[in-house]
C-alpha cells in the first residue's frame, strides 16, 4: 500500500515533515541540565569568575574582559543550531572586535579535545574556545539547552541572555552591542 500516491502528496509530507524537525531543532536539549534543580536556570546578574584553557592552549579569565562586552556562547559540536550559529558569530567578532567586543565561545563537549579542534577548525571559528563543564554553566545560572548565549556589558552585567536559537537571536544581538557601544 502506497501511503503518497501522488508526487503532490510526497512532497506535502515532506514540506510538513521538514518545518516538524525545523521547529523541533532550533535548540538541542543539554544532556545532563546544569544550574539548580530539574527546572533548569536562576538569575544571575553579572559575568561570574572564571579561568579557564582555549583549545589553542592559552589562558583566559573573566578579567580579561573588563570595560569591554562580551558574547559568551555554550555549544556542542553535535548541536546542530550551534552550527548555524558560527558564521554569525564570526561575524560579531569581525565587526565589533576593533571597539571591544569579544565572543568566547564554550564547548560543551564531554569527549576528546581533538575533535572539538577539528570541529573548529572545520567550522572556521574565529573567535576563542573553552571547554566548559557543566559547573560552569551552574556559574552562569544554569544552562538547559545550547546553545545559550550572554551579553555581557562594559561593567560586567549580564544584559541578556538567548535559550537555544532563533534567526533573529542575531540581529538582536548586534542590535544590542551596537546599543551598549553608544
């Protein structure tokens, strides 16, 4: 029994099928979610402390980010939003790097290292990586899906904060660092 008889009717479902799995993956559930209790985040009003080591080997903390704003974006390499995400980033950092914006990225990843720098290295990132850990993303007031991004201002307060992706997460974004730069 043929469920699509017709061309017109395959294409239908697809078109249905394809806006499901879009909808269903504009963020991509944490595995093991951080932050307080089955409910997920809490409020946390500035950049917490933090040192950690770049994939590249170097050391960043979150004084090196004093008077300036700061994207900070917890992914995955098998986060699929994330992906999207990249080009747009690259972008920010492009743009806004010159008048004292950074982007720091954090991976999520729990497994080997070298496949999260090849994944960078794949995906052309050229902004700074991390690996995080799920008490890192406790610090930033738990992280339930990736990515989640922060805007963090000149003085250190978080001024925003996007669970998952939206195309329009971008756009609000700039749209917000240009705000904060005047």
């Amino acid at each position: 029994m043929n469920l699509f008889p017709t061309s017109a009717g395959r294409s239908r479902f697809l078109a249905v099928a394809l806006c499901l799995l879009q909808g269903f993956s504009w963020s991509c559930v944490f595995p093991t979610t951080t932050g307080p209790g089955a409910q997920g985040s809490r409020q946390v009003s500035s950049l917490p402390d933090f040192s950690l080591m770049t994939l590249a080997g170097e050391t960043i903390s979150s004084q090196d980010y004093d008077q300036k704003i700061l994207v900070v974006n917890f992914w995955a390499t098998w986060c699929t939003p994330c992906v999207y995400e990249i080009p747009h980033l690259n972008d920010l950092y492009r743009d806004f790097r010159s008048k004292g914006v950074e982007i720091l990225g954090i991976s999520m990843d729990s497994g080997d290292p070298e496949e999260v720098r090849r994944f960078i290295r794949r995906h052309r990132m050229k902004y700074p990586v991390v690996a995080g850990a799920p008490s890192l993303g406790d610090d930033f007031g738990g992280v339930r899906a990736i990515p989640t991004t922060f805007i963090v201002n000149q003085q250190g307060a978080i001024v925003k904060r996007y669970d998952g992706f939206r195309p329009s997460y971008m756009k609000e974004t700039r749209r917000t660092i240009e705000e904060l730069l005047g």
